[in-house]
C-alpha cells in the first residue's frame, strides 16, 4: 500500500477540499443576502434608478409635449441654463430660502424641546402641541397660512394694525414673500425637528447632570458644557435633514404664491415643475434635476468632510 | 467637621408603599460608612437623599448639626461617585476632573495645583489628555475619584463604584478606595450589594433590606452576631448553613432536617425555649473534618466538592438543604462518599423559625480561648 507518504497526500487532497467547501459557504451567502435585499432592489430600482438615469437621459435631448425625446443636444441644455437669468435667480433664491429657514428651525426647536425636557406636570401635552406640525400636511400649513397672511382679513395684518403699524402684502411684496414662505416652512419643520431634538437630549445620561449638581454648576454651564456637546450627533442629522428637505421645499411655493412675485420665490423645485409641466421643456427641467441633484450631494458631501470630525459620538 | 444624622427618614413615591421606613441613624466624622442590601432594598435611594437628588419624603436629614433637607446638592458640600462614574465622555480627564471647580469658577492656579495633587495621588499624570473612552475600567474609576479629591468635599457618597469592574481589579480598588479615605481623611457613605466589599471596607455595615434597617454595626458583629436570619444568610461567603429544628421528645437531641441527631448539651441549650420552631444556622467553616476528636461525629453525604487549591468546599444534602463546609487544605472525597464531620453545639446559631430574629449566637470567645490555650 502506498503509505509511505499518507501525510502529504492527505495534506493536499484536504486542503483542496477546505477550498471548494469555503467557496461553496461564500457563494451560499451571498445569495441569502441577495435575497434578503431584493424587496429593496427592486423598489429602488422601479422608483429611484430607474427615474434618475432616465433624468440624466432625457437632460441631454429635446423632448415634445409628450416627453418623448426628439433630438440629441449634448451639453446644450445644461449650457442654457447657466445663462438664464430665471434657473440663476432660483438657484440664488434656493440658498437664500436655506439660510432663512434651517438656522431659525433648528434654534426654536431646541429651546423647545430644552423646555419640554423639563420634569414638569403635563409636560406630555405640551410635547404633544410642539410636535403636532409634524401630523399636518403641506397643504393643509399652506392654506392655513394663507388666511393668516391674507391681505386685509388675515390676522398678521390685523395685529399690525391695532399696534398702529402699516398693513404688508406679505404674499405679493417681493421684500417679503420669500421670507413669509420661510416662516411657513420654520412652523411646519419644527415638529420634526424639536421631536428628534427632544430623543437627542432624553438619551443624555442623566448621571452626567447629577453629577455637575453636586459639583456645583449653574443651568446654563450645564447647558453649554453638557447638553449642546453630546447633542452635537443630534444636530447633525437635524441640519443635513433639514436642509436637504429645504433644497426640494415645493408644496408651500404652489399654494402660496406659485413663484411670485417677480420669481421672488420661485425655488428650483417649482422651476423644475414649471418648465416641465407649464412649458413642457422636459430636456431642460431633467437638466435642472440634475443641477440640484448634484447641488445637494455637494452640500451633503461638504457637511460630512467639515463638520462630521467634529461631532461627538459616544 | 462632618457628622451626619439621618432622623425618622422615610421615602415614598406618589404616596404609595414607603420604599424606606424610619430610618434612624448617625454617621461619625471619618467614619467608612457601607450601606448594604440586596437590590431594591433602597440603599441607592437612601444615598441619593443625602446628595440631594431625591426629595426626603419625610423626617430630618442634619450634616454638622444642620438641617439640610432642602437645600439642593451643591449646597450640601460633598462629592459623588457614580456606579456608571459619570464622565462626560466628550472632554479629556482633565477637563471632566476640573469640570466641577471651573463651573464654581475657582481660581485657575488653584485648579492647576488640586489637579496635579489628585493626579499623582491617583497615578494618572499621562492619562490628562485622553479622552474617557480611550480609558480602560479601573483607569476611568480613577478619573471618578480624582473629581472627589479635587473638590475638596468632607463628605463622600460612592454609589457601587466597583460594579462595573472585573475580579481582580475590584479587589485592587477596593484597597485603593480605602487608603484614599484614610489619606485624605473623609467621610465615606459607600453603597454595594456586594456583601464582601462591605466587610472588607467598612468600619461601619448598615444591612437594609425592603426598606427596613436590620442592623448596624462592625463587620465582624454582623457575621458572628447577626440579629436576624436575614443578616446571618445576607454576610459570610459561602452563605451560612441554615436547618429546620426540633428537639427529641425526651428532650435529649436536637433533631436537624430530620435526620442530624445532636445531643443536647445543657450548658449550650439552656436557654433555648423548647416548645418553638427553631432554625438553626452554622458557619461553613464550622463544619469540620471530623477526624482527630471522638466526640460530636455525624455522617453526612458528599453531593459536591469544589477544590481551590488552599481549601476545599464541600456540598452535603441534609433533608431539603444544601450545607457547605469548607475545609482548610486539599481533600481528596469522592462525589456520594459518607463523610464524617464535626459539628459541635457551640457553634450553632439558632433562630426563631416563625419572627427569624436571633435566640443565641455562636460562641466564638470560648472556643478561640480553648484553641490559644
């Protein structure tokens, strides 16, 4: 019998088989994860794939009416854009309407929910009454805020007229329409924010305050050194969230003023609408989507690289 | 400077059930002071009304003779550590000791000295700059009790502060905690559910359980004298061996589980009533070899031996119960082998069976005096 070399020989054949099993495993594996990730694929495949390479597509042709593409422009579309004193203004408004809207929501929200954190009696139906913006639709705010702002009957105004102030055409003064527009946007986001605001601070170990008790600090030293540092995660979500919901704001800017006045509030969001579904330029307003879609990824990018390093994480 | 009284304290909550009832008892200054019991017995609530971070329900909490029942915990002059320590973990060791002393805006060249005080007292001088999550367990307690060093506070309350460590570096801080108290000469409240922790560090042991005080005293009275079943099972590792008892008819035994027949010795059992249900409790080291003396000798079971190299633990079955003797030295018992063991009478505790509360103690003083002889 050959056994003068058993070692060696099984050696081989065994580790040959070690292979051809560790490869059998990966591969079972790897389509057991498969499967469990194929309801996602496909929804996101149907609804988010399939629509943002065929924006990309249709950015580069002219369309008819029925957004059927009828010819290859290249670069053109993306070219137009850049000139157009419209897009340009939209895009200008957009930033602009950020900068009004994500600072001041995310600042009420935390004086709310530092409020609302408190260990008072009925403190759930104040929690309740702060977060309920978050349970109205879009819609619903807007026409609300419509009466409020309405010209001659609505309450701003009439508060402005018993303390002996000039009535403002909130809707159709260009000084104010994009900054009403952000008040509306500010009182629908802060249930959201304050509710997320409010997890952030109630995940703080409560140690950490008991402790500076008894050591002796103030409220607000607690507040500056305690409470804003560990919320900085918190802050984080809140603002990248928020601004990305501000980047793509359109429900309000319909009902309110559709655009108006002078595009003084005309987003890039209702531009893109407007163009596709007013002019039925359905190459330009892709091109636009794709503007604002990389628009957005940079902003997000940039929060990650500069401010991301500087959140605490527990 | 800082002697505590806890007058008639009680705690409720929303007015239901006391969680602790009348609790009455003085703390003297430079005392180590361990508040023990199993969980929720209150002892952590208890502690957490001397800080001030629980409402005192009802009753007079005095610190120097003053009654500091509501005034908030900043105002009480002590300091804290907590189970969890209590770090904020987005500052450096430095910044979580001097926290305390910055927020009280004390003078910088101040905390620079206490901080270089506390950290060579406590051997962390290279860990300053670290972050606390960079820190192992036991360095992350030295952080913890560098801010009580650092405040300056005569008073200490320690909430379980070695529960979060393994064995070893338990038993290490535990020496540690203790020479710091020493050192620094403070007044310690300190909490465990570790009965071992108690003895080995307390001057004082309070055993609380359901609220209630069972008793107070030096560690070595509550293992020889414990008022009550609870305390004798509570202290002593491995737990006291406990047994229903009867006497014989004819009064001449002490029947034990059914099935211990000690004779009944009347210079031993002479003041034990005869006519109540008894429990009777013994130590495990006083189970012992029953070779060299005649006298006293029963045959009981093996049912588990446990070898640890200095000394050997043995289970017996006795009727329902489990007793464990531990012997000195390596024993070589197989499992269901008869054994025989000495129990002598004056080394039994006994109990009354219905109330628990203790009819008479071991006698310790006699038999250490025969052995010294």
């Amino acid at each position: 019998m050959s056994m003068i070399y058993p070692t060696i020989e099984t050696n081989e054949t065994y580790l040959h088989q070690a292979e051809r099993v560790k490869r059998q495993n990966q591969m079972k594996s790897f389509l057991k994860g498969m499967l469990f990730l194929l309801p996602s694929i496909i929804l996101f495949s149907v609804f988010v794939f399939y629509p943002m390479f065929k924006t990309i597509y249709l950015s580069f042709f002219l369309t008819n009416a029925q957004g059927a593409t009828t010819v290859f422009t290249g670069w053109d579309n993306y070219k137009a854009l850049f000139v157009d004193p419209i897009f340009i203004k939209s895009v200008k408004n957009t930033f602009l309407f950020v900068f009004y809207t994500v600072p001041p929501t995310v600042i009420i929200s935390l004086i709310l929910a530092v409020i609302a954190n408190e260990k008072l009696k009925g403190i759930g139906f104040f929690r309740t009454v702060f977060s309920s913006t978050m349970g109205v639709s879009v819609a619903a705010a807007s026409v609300f805020w419509l009466y409020l702002f309405n010209p001659t009957m609505g309450l701003l105004n009439k508060v402005l007229e018993t303390s002996g102030l000039d009535a403002i055409e909130w809707l159709t003064d260009p000084k104010w329409a994009l900054i009403a527009v952000s008040a509306t946007t500010i009182w629908m986001n802060i249930g959201f924010t304050f509710l997320i605001l409010l997890g952030g601070l109630q995940s703080i170990d409560s140690s950490l305050y008991e402790s500076a008790d008894i050591e002796g600090s103030g409220y607000f030293y607690k507040l500056r050194r305690i409470t804003i540092p560990m919320l900085s995660p918190t802050f984080f979500f809140v603002i990248t969230v928020s601004i990305i919901n501000t980047f793509q704001t359109f429900g309000q800017i319909d009902i309110l003023t559709q655009g108006g006045p002078a595009n003084g509030t005309n987003l890039i969001v209702y531009s893109i609408y407007r163009e596709a579904f007013v002019n039925y330029q359905f190459g330009a307003a892709s091109a636009q989507a794709v503007v604002l879609f990389i628009l957005i990824l940079l902003m997000t990018a940039l929060q990650f690289k500069l401010v991301e390093r500087k959140v605490h994480y527990q | 400077m800082s002697q505590i009284e806890l007058i008639n304290i009680s705690k409720s909550y929303d007015k239901q059930k006391d969680v602790l009832n009348s609790i009455n008892l003085s703390i003297e200054e430079g005392e180590f002071f361990v508040l023990v019991g199993p969980s929720g017995s209150g002892k952590s609530t208890l502690l957490r009304m001397i800080a001030g971070l629980e409402e005192i329900s009802g009753g007079f909490l005095k610190i120097n003779g003053q009654t500091m029942n509501h005034l908030p915990p900043k105002d009480r002059n002590l300091s804290m550590v907590f189970q969890n320590y209590a770090l904020y973990p987005h500052l450096t060791v430095q910044e979580n000791i001097l926290f305390g002393l910055k927020g009280r805006k004390i003078d910088k060249k101040e905390q620079q000295r206490r901080l270089n005080e506390a950290a060579e007292m406590l051997g962390i001088q290279e860990l300053l700059k670290r972050k606390p999550r960079e820190l192992s367990g036991g360095q992350r307690q030295r952080v913890a009790l560098g801010r009580t060093v650092v405040s300056h506070a005569p008073l200490c309350l320690m909430d379980e502060p070695l529960s979060n460590l393994d064995a070893k570096l338990r038993a290490h801080m535990r020496v540690e905690i203790r020479r710091l108290q020493k050192r620094l000469g403070l007044t310690m409240i300190y909490v465990t559910h570790d009965q071992v922790e108690a003895m080995t560090m307390g001057d004082r042991i309070m055993v609380l359980n359901d609220g209630q005080i069972q008793q107070v005293g030096e560690p070595i009275t509550l293992y020889n004298e414990p008022v009550n079943l609870f305390v004798a099972s509570f202290i002593g590792s491995p737990k006291i061996n406990v047994g229903n008892a009867v006497f014989s008819e004819n009064g001449k035994y002490l029947i034990v589980e059914n099935q211990l027949h000690i004779p009944v010795d009347p210079s031993v059992f002479c003041h034990i009533p005869r006519d109540r249900n008894l429990k009777v409790g013994i130590r495990s080291e006083h189970l012992m070899p029953g070779i060299s003396k005649k006298e006293n000798l029963h045959y009981l079971e093996a049912v588990n031996i446990e070898q640890l190299g200095n000394e050997t633990s043995i289970a017996f079955e006795l009727g329902s119960e489990l007793w464990t003797a531990k012997w000195p030295g390596q024993w070589k018992i197989d499992l269901g082998q008869k054994v025989s063991v000495q129990i002598m009478p004056e080394f039994l505790l006994f109990f009354d069976a219905d109330s628990g509360n203790l009819i008479k103690s071991a006698e310790l003083g006699k038999s250490q005096g025969a052995v010294s002889v």
